[in-house]
C-alpha cells in the first residue's frame, strides 16, 4: 500500500483524543459482545457497550500536531499516524461517490483512553464507530495485540481493513441499517452479525475503488489484501473463542466467524458494488 508522495493530505479530519473531550450518553456501536468475557471483547472490532461508561477516564497526553507531521503522501508511508490520515482520507474520497447525502466522519486516535459521545472509553474496547458524535475511535496499539494474540499478519492493510470496517458502521449509520442491530445483539444469525458483516463487505468494496480516489501509487497488490483477509480472519468469533475459552459457542456470536467475515470482505473487494453487501436478506 503505496501513497503518491506529494499528495496532499488533509489532516483535519483524523484527531487527537484525551481527557476533556465529548460529554457521555447513549451506547458506542459496531457490534457489541454482551456476555463473551472480557478478553474477547478487548480483540474484536466493536465494543461492548457495557464497557463504556459516562466516567472520566485517566489523562492523555496528546501527539505532535497531526497538520504539522502529516502533510503528504510520503509522510503516509513514513508515519503510522499519517497513513491514518491519508486511509481516512481515501475512505472519505470514495464513499460520496455511492451514498448521496454522505456526512464526513472524524477519526479519533487516543491512548490508553479517552471521552467519547457515547462516554468514556479505553483501550480495551478495541476501534469502534460511535453514532452520537458520528466519530470512529482508534488506539493503534490494537493492531500489535491482533497479531500477537489472535495470529493476525499484520501490516499497513489491517490497518486500512480496520479503519474501513468502522467507516462502513458510520455508512450504516447515515442509511438506518445500524439500528438491525441494536435489539438483537447475539447468535449466529442475528443482527449484530449481519451488520458487522455488511461493515466488513464495504470495507471490501473500498478497498477496490481506493485507486480512483487518486491517493495510492498503484491499485492495491493480493499482498495487501492477504493482509486484510488476514486480520478479518483473526477477528472472527469462532477464532477469537476458540483461543480464549477452548471452545466455540454460536449463541455467543456477536460479530461472524472467520469464514464468514473474509467471505464479506472479498464480496466487496470482488465487485466493488457497495449495493452487493446485503447481509440481511437470506443466509449469511
């Protein structure tokens, strides 16, 4: 994954995060894991919203001045920070060109933990998407844990995938289609899991549109989508149980197993078509 170097990049639309920020209220989504114990929450994309609280969390110290560090495409290959950027950049490049009326989402990074308008929350939630301040949150040390806990391959692409995924939940969020999941959280077909899967099937499909929103050197390599398919398959909810409990239990799905998350990814990737990533109608 290769940024044009002097690409201009617009920093405004990835900040720091820290004590002070949004007041709390209402609950953080893309997925949720009510009832999964507290080590699979910590790895799966989306929170349990029992976990994120109206409290303050511990201070932050923020970064250097994202406007200052991130300016170019070449600082995107050069800067973990950065690449944040130029993702966040190319996400929001492609997703008014299929979704009339698209809202641009901000991008939080914190550490260690941070206010949100869903309340305070920390590291251990992993990334999520909050709809009340229409914000996607992001401690970059998650990445290090996906691969060393869950077998992940890691790499500039797991992370786009990630960040990808959150933006499908604001996409979902913008269309109503986040609310399936809201009253029926758990199990193997129910809506906490279609809209994960959907989540994972945009992030597909702007993975193959990414080129044309004129960010990236090239069209993205089958490395990098190795990597995506990598990370989709890591955080899937019979891998994610299977390591930490021994066991596989359906009931508990919150989120789709690793075959059905990296089947989603590559519908998207494969067509390119956001309208292919239905996962509310029929089997999943």
């Amino acid at each position: 994954m290769d940024f044009k170097d002097d690409v201009q990049l617009d920093s405004s639309q990835v900040e720091r995060g820290g004590r002070g920020g949004l007041p709390g209220g209402g609950l953080a989504v893309g997925g949720g894991a009510a009832g999964i114990i507290a080590l699979i929450v910590a790895l799966i994309f989306g929170v349990n919203p029992g976990n994120i609280t109206g409290g303050d969390p511990e201070p932050v110290s923020p970064s250097s001045n994202l406007g200052a560090q991130c300016k170019t495409g070449e600082d995107a290959d050069q800067n973990e920070e950065c690449r944040v950027v130029g993702v966040v950049n190319s996400i929001q490049e492609y997703w008014p060109t299929v979704v009339d009326g698209y809202q641009p989402a901000k991008t939080v990074l914190f550490s260690g933990a941070t206010n949100t308008g869903c309340g305070a929350a920390d590291s251990s939630v992993g990334p999520f998407y909050c709809p009340n301040d229409r914000r996607v949150y992001l401690d970059l040390s998650f990445f290090e844990q996906l691969q060393s806990r869950f077998g992940a391959e890691g790499g500039p692409f797991a992370q786009a995938y990630v960040i990808g995924h959150e933006y499908g939940h604001h996409i979902q969020n913008l269309t109503g289609a986040l609310g399936r999941s809201q009253n029926d959280r758990q199990g193997a077909e129910s809506g906490s899991v279609r809209v994960e899967l959907q989540a994972d099937c945009y992030a597909g499909a702007w993975a193959k549109n990414a080129y044309e929103t004129g960010l990236f050197e090239k069209p993205f390599t089958q490395a990098d989508i190795q990597e995506a398919l990598s990370a989709a398959a890591a955080v899937g909810d019979d891998n994610i149980q299977e390591r930490a409990q021994g066991r596989v239990d359906p009931e508990g799905f919150t989120h789709g197993t690793s075959e059905q998350r990296v089947k989603w990814f590559t519908t998207g990737y494969e067509t390119g078509d956001p309208n292919r990533c239905d996962t509310f109608s029929g089997g999943i």
